[in-house]
C-alpha cells in the first residue's frame, strides 16, 4: 500500500508539479491540524487548559 502511494506521489511529481504542490500543502495542513487537535486533547486529559 504504501508502496503504491509513494509510485503515486513521484509519478504526480515527474507529469504534473503543480499538482504535486497542492497535494504537499494539503497534506502538510492536514498533519498540522492533526497534531495541534491531538495536543490538545492530550493537555485536556492533563488538566492543562490553554485558555485564560
């Protein structure tokens, strides 16, 4: 599988590099997202609230 995605991503490099940019600004927006939402919740379980 991830070997399917990893053809998939240089063949999206070599034919199509703006595709290719949006596809690593997405992706990095999502990753972001996802570690902002999982420490958050792991500061909640804590006790530790970031607002004032």
């Amino acid at each position: 599988m991830v070997d399917t995605l990893n053809e998939y991503i240089v063949a999206i490099y070599s034919l199509h590099k703006a595709k290719y940019g949006l596809i690593v600004v997405a992706l990095t927006s999502v990753v972001g997202i996802s570690v902002g939402i999982f420490t958050e919740v792991i500061l909640r379980s804590l006790g530790i609230s970031g607002e004032r």
